[in-house]
C-alpha cells in the first residue's frame, strides 16, 4: 500500500525564521504532489502542487516545495514566518499508472506549525 | 475560491438517529470524495464518486453510505449514529480527466454523537 509520511508532528519556531516541513512517500509509480493548509474549523487550502516540470514549485503566501524522486521527498520551505502561518500542514499524493490518476488522495498525519512572537 | 459548501457545519446528535451530511459543488466536477478526520490526525477517504450514479467505498471502512443522483449533489448518511461516529468530515471534489488534479475541500462538518 501507499503511504505519505509527514516526519514531524509539531514544528515550534519563532516569527521571521525559516521553516522546513518534511514529507517522503512511498512509491513505485509515478504521482502528483501536493501540500494543504488547515486553519482551525476550516477545510483544506491548497498551497502548492507539482504534476510535473519543475522541481522546485513556489505555491500561495511565500511556500515552496522541492520534489526529489530519488528521495521520495516533497519538504515544504518558508524563508520567513509569520503570526498567520500558524496552522495545520498535510502532505498528499496521487499515486497513477499508465497515464490514469483516479484522483484519490493519500493524505500524510498533519504536521502542526506554530509560530511564536 | 472554490465553490464547495457542507450543512451543517456543527452536529450534535443522540445515538440511533438518522443523519445526513450535505455537500454540494458550483464547479460542474465529475469527481467527488468524503473523508473523514480525526483531531490531530490524517484525513481517511471513505467514499469516492466518479459521476452520477458512480459510487465506491474508500480506503477507510465505514457505516456511512453515500448517494449521487445530480452531478452537483453528493450527500453522505448514517443511518444509526453512534459515538464511535464522532468526527470531522470533509468533502471535496475535482475535475474529471485522466490526470489528477488538485482537489478542493469543503468546510466539513463536525459531528458529535452523544
């Protein structure tokens, strides 16, 4: 079976610091990626996606990811936080072959960014 | 903005009532999903929908069937709530083709069985 796996559960850090949120996935076939953003009592927001290209993706509100195949690996990156960036961070993946994706998500466990005055 | 509403956004229900989570879309998507999701864990696809009339269960077993009769309209019931329901569920859908795209999420709803 898939998996995603978000390697932290909690990132504390302090206002206008870099962020690193780490996601690696198991595969054996070719897949999309992507990062949501979940504000509290609210539904997921996409941040970022990568389908193909480029592996450097720059998404919404200064977020950018870097896919590495040979890792298995899609890490999520800020230069500089802010207050509002607090929020829950999920990993997806798309798993497809022979050129079908059947749209379905696998869904890393959230990783938890707070950021602190 | 996405164009994807859940009713209601809160529930507090007695065990062995029937209940039903709305969710409809503006966006004309094929594809349509409801996951469930726990606090502080991952979300857990529990039914899918490729079209009308298309329905299939998801990775995560659950006593909750689904119906899509209208492209727009893809409702999620329980027939007899139990605690064990308790959650936060969350619809999305996304266009249809051969690739994936992003998909895009509902406000969910939060479910308390008591």
């Amino acid at each position: 079976a898939q998996s995603v796996t978000q390697l932290d559960s909690q990132v504390p850090v302090f206002e206008e610091a870099p962020v690193e949120l780490r996601c690696n996935y198991s595969s054996s076939v070719s897949v999309y990626l992507f990062w949501y953003v979940q504000y509290p009592n609210q539904g997921l927001q996409l941040l970022l996606k990568y389908l193909s290209g480029s592996t450097l993706v720059k998404g919404i509100n200064g977020f950018e990811a870097e896919f590495n195949k040979s890792q298995t690996s899609f890490h999520l990156r800020k230069p500089s936080v802010h207050i509002s960036d607090t929020a829950e961070y999920f990993c997806a993946v798309s798993y497809f072959a022979g050129g079908t994706s059947y749209g379905k998500l696998t869904f890393g466990q959230g990783t938890i960014l707070t950021v602190h005055p | 903005e996405a164009d994807i509403y859940q009713t209601p956004r809160y529930l507090v229900i007695g065990t062995g009532k029937k209940i039903t989570l709305e969710c409809s879309q503006t966006m004309g998507h094929d594809k349509m999903y409801w996951y469930q999701q726990d606090p502080g864990m991952e979300l857990h696809l529990i039914h899918y929908s490729y079209g009308v009339n298309s329905t299939e269960k998801g990775d995560l077993s659950s006593e909750s069937t689904v119906s899509r009769i209208r492209t727009e309209h893809f409702p999620l019931t329980l027939e007899s709530a139990r605690p064990s329901h308790t959650s936060q569920y969350l619809c999305a859908s996304t266009r249809g083709g051969t690739g994936s795209y992003e998909q895009y999420f509902g406000p969910g709803t939060r479910l308390t069985v008591t």
